[in-house]
C-alpha cells in the first residue's frame, strides 16, 4: 500500500503480485514501466504509450520531479511504514534535530537563558519572550548545543525571525 501525491493530489496505490498490475484509488490497472536510457522511461498501457523523464529526485524525502508531455509534476511517496508512522503522529521530520529557534510571535527578548556552546537538554529554557502582555517561555525541543545567539536582551523580534543556532 502506497499514498502517492502528485502536485499535492492524494492518491491511494496498492500493487499486485503482478508488478505491471496496480490498484490507483480503488480503480485497477495495468501498465508497463521500461527504462529507456537514464532518466528516461516509457509507461505503457493497455490504450497509449508516454514517455516519462526523470528531472529530479530527493531520496531522503521519496519525492520525484518527472517531465510528462511539457509538464511537470512533483510526485512524493509513503510506504505503508511511511503511513503508519504518521497515524502514530510520528514522522522522520520529526526525529530530526531542528537548527535554529525562531520568534513564533513578535515580541520582546526578556532574558536570553543560554550562552553560546552550551549543551542544553531536551524542555530546557532557552529564553523569555514578551507577546501581547504576556512572558513566554521558549523551551528546547532536544538535546542540543548552542552554536549561536542571534538576539539580545532589550531586543524587539518580529514573527519567524531566527533567534538561536545549534549545532
């Protein structure tokens, strides 16, 4: 079982012993996939034939650029590990450590509680930001190293703008 979303359209996959038979949102079919040269393919159908050029390719996020007929389609992939996980409200973005803080909110810089090089573990206050009358703070979602301090203390940060770097 795959979910595969083609220029942000979902759609359900599931294939059969058959490696040329597919189920595509419930709806059987069947096609032929031959490598022509590199990143060229032909898919083949019972009804036409198309040639498919492979433009890009992320691995690590299972996502495809494909050229077909002038345009082009971005195609992401989940396996039904991939699916599983998300049910679970798991994902691998989540498991990678983020590189910087950012301000989600305009505010002001309170206190900043870290300095720079310091190992900090995962909840542990990184600083205090002031927002619509209210202290805010700004916690560590991991166990990391202060690379840099982008902000002071006295300092008015605007919404998204990066605060602090780890490494």
């Amino acid at each position: 079982m795959y979910e595969i979303t083609i220029n942000d359209k979902k759609h359900s996959v599931k294939t059969g012993q058959d490696g040329g038979v597919f189920q595509i949102n419930n709806t059987p079919f069947e096609a032929k996939i031959v490598n022509l040269k590199k990143r060229e393919y032909s898919v083949s159908t019972v009804t036409k034939t198309t040639k498919v050029y492979l433009v890009g390719a992320d691995i690590s996020k299972k996502k495809l650029t494909v050229l077909i007929g002038g345009n082009t389609y971005v195609v992401v992939i989940k396996d039904s590990r991939d699916l599983l996980l998300e049910k679970m409200g798991l994902s691998l973005k989540s498991s990678s450590i983020e590189k910087e803080l950012k301000a989600p909110m305009p505010g002001l810089v309170l206190d900043v509680l870290v300095k720079e090089g310091q190992e900090v573990s995962k909840k542990s206050s990184l600083l205090i930001l002031e927002a619509m009358k209210m202290e805010n703070v700004l916690k560590s979602n991991f166990d990391v190293r202060v690379k840099k301090i982008l902000i002071k203390k006295g300092e008015k940060v605007e919404k998204n703008q990066p605060l602090i770097l780890f490494e």
